[in-house]
C-alpha cells in the first residue's frame, strides 16, 4: 500500500466516520426537539406542543416519538404502538436480558394518559450493571 493510498484511505474514514457522523447527530438531535413539537401526531395530554413524528422518529431511532416521552419521560420505551420503531428499547432489553441493566421503567400503560395521570408519574433512574473491573470508574 502507497502512502497516498494510506492517506486516502485516513482521510476517508475521518470524513465518513467522524465529521458526517457528527453533523447527522447533531441535525437528528436538533429535528427531535424542534420538528417533533411542530409536526405530528399526539398520543397523551401533555402540558407541552410535543408531538410524535413519524419522520425523526425513523431517523433518531425511535427518539422521534416525543409525546410518548413527555408524558412518561421516566420510561425506556419510547414507542408505543406497532409502527413507533424503537431500537434504542431494543438495545436496552438486550442489556437487560444479559444482565448488564435493571431497573428498566417501563411505561405505566400502553394507552393513551391525561393530564392527571402524567402528573403522578412515579420517578425511578434505569441504572446500568457494569463488569466488576469497571466498577471503580463510577
């Protein structure tokens, strides 16, 4: 392999695996907090605009279902319903099912809440179970 090769190919990895890498989580981050409570549908009666959009929900994996999360923020399942794709739950059931998470709140119900109801939330903190060598680090 050549040094130019060599060259192309850092530089390559650095432009596809660290700057556009960057710039989408930060466009994604910003359509969450700024589309999901212009744009959408909503599930709860929550004191705030948020909504759930399909299109952010989609492409922020599952962050996009912002109304679900205003009106249960404790839960670790964002969505709700057969369409709400949300691997980020995935990711943390696995976590969960290998042991390596507990406490996992789930949603008080699957239906939608009144205002009542997301007032009386109950708040619990998921905690993350981490190997005994990185146990120090907390």
């Amino acid at each position: 392999m050549s040094a130019q090769a060599a060259l192309q190919l850092a530089s390559s990895v650095f432009v596809w695996g660290v700057a556009a890498r960057t710039v989408y989580v930060w466009h994604v981050s910003a359509f969450v907090n700024s589309a999901s409570h212009l744009w959408g549908y909503r599930s709860y009666e929550t004191n705030d605009n948020s909504r759930n959009n399909l299109f952010v929900g989609y492409f922020a994996h599952g962050e996009g279902w912002h109304n679900n999360h205003h009106a249960d923020p404790q839960a670790a399942m964002q969505g709700r319903r057969a369409w709400e794709f949300d691997p980020v739950f995935w990711v943390i059931r696995l976590l969960a099912r290998l042991g390596l998470a507990w406490d996992v709140v789930m949603p008080k119900s699957r239906r939608p809440v009144t205002r009542a109801h997301a007032a009386g939330i109950e708040m619990r903190p998921m905690h993350l179970k981490l190997p005994r060598c990185f146990r120090a680090w907390r």
